[in-house]
C-alpha cells in the first residue's frame, strides 16, 4: 500500500510540474519569443501583405487588342496599263480611283506576361509592349472610280486595274500614317487607358518603361 501511495504522490508531483513549466514556458516565449534567433520569426508579429502583381496583368489582358488611334485619310489614285503598241491599242486603259480609308494603331496587349509587370507598394511600372499598326481599311461606302480612260480599240475593262489601284491607295494611307506620327499617339493613348485602368485597381502611381 505504501508503495501505491508513493507512486501516486509522486504522479501529482510531476504533473504539477509539467503544469508550471508549461505555462512558464508559454509566458517565456510570450515575452522573450521574438528576441531568440529561431522562435522570434515564427511569434513575432508580420505587417500585412496583398501580392496584386497578376491581378494586374489578368486586368490589363482583358483589353486584347486595344486600338487607341484611328487615321481617317482620302487618297486619289491613277493606275495605267502597260504593254507595247498593239497592247496598248487593244487593251490599254487607265483608271482613277479616289480612296477613302482608316488606319488603326494600338498596342496588343495579349503580350504582357507576368515578368513584365512589377508591383512597388503603390506603384506599378508595366513593360508596354510596342504600338502597331492593327487594321488597315477602305470605306466602300467612299471608295469609288472617279473616271475611266479606254484606248480606241478596248472594250473589255479590266477590274484587276482597279484592284491594283486600291491595293495602291491602302499603301498610302498607311504610309501617311506612320509619317504622321500614328505609333507615338498610339502609344501615348495606350499609356493613358491603361493607367486610368490600373489605378482603379488602387495604384497611385503607374510608370511604363
């Protein structure tokens, strides 16, 4: 019996102690945690933080193709046939088209990667990828053959002249274009729509590079 006793005595015994070195060490670390070198990472207390890197680049995908500029122009065109004399007898013609047509330039924005976007506290600088031109067009609806020449003897016309006076037109139009400065406006209005867009995702600043 007195051994049980014993045994029993010396079960509480130990339990308070496992009880005062469990709160003792739960104080300690408490107060002393975040200065020992390997407990304090894991107490000590962490600022908040919000990754929003690809939030961005899925919000500025999201816009595709963005087309920030259009170059409306007319144009005429006069295309004659060639050849030698009998050619030129039989089937020589000239044509005159007056083109009316838009170029349209942006930035595709389908390109942006993750890498290319980095995120600084509030700022956040965006890798543009470079403007282009998007589309080049005709209006139909303004295009038309201002006059039609056919040498004496001729009396098939040919419509591929007159394609190739378009094809000719759309050249121009673009080339007029790109003369004009198209690509910086593009690029200027695509820094613009972009940083309107980023900073409504709570940027307060946006730089490009």
């Amino acid at each position: 019996m007195g051994r049980k006793g014993g045994g029993l005595g010396t079960t509480l015994v130990l339990a308070l102690v496992i009880v005062v070195l469990s709160t003792s060490l739960g104080v300690g670390l408490a107060r002393y945690g975040p200065e020992l070198p390997l407990v304090g990472p894991l107490l000590g207390e962490k600022p908040p933080r919000t990754t929003t890197g690809p939030v961005v680049v899925e919000g500025i995908q999201k816009l595709d193709q963005l087309a920030t500029v259009r170059w409306t122009e007319s144009v005429p065109v006069t295309r004659e046939s060639g050849g030698d004399l009998l050619e030129r007898l039989f089937s020589g013609e000239k044509v005159l088209v007056i083109a009316t047509g838009s170029v349209e330039a942006g930035v595709d924005l389908g390109e942006i990667r993750k890498d290319d976007v980095s995120v600084n506290g509030g700022t956040a600088t965006i890798d543009l990828p470079k403007p282009e031109i998007l589309s080049v067009s005709l209006d139909e609806g303004k295009t038309r053959v201002y006059d039609r020449d056919l040498s004496p003897l001729n009396v098939r016309p040919d419509d591929d002249l007159v394609e190739e006076a378009r094809l000719r037109a759309v050249e121009k139009i673009k080339a007029s274009a790109r003369g004009n400065g198209i690509l910086d406006t593009a690029e200027q209005n695509a820094e613009d729509s972009i940083r309107a867009l980023v900073t409504t995702l709570g940027f307060e600043e946006v730089r490009f590079r």
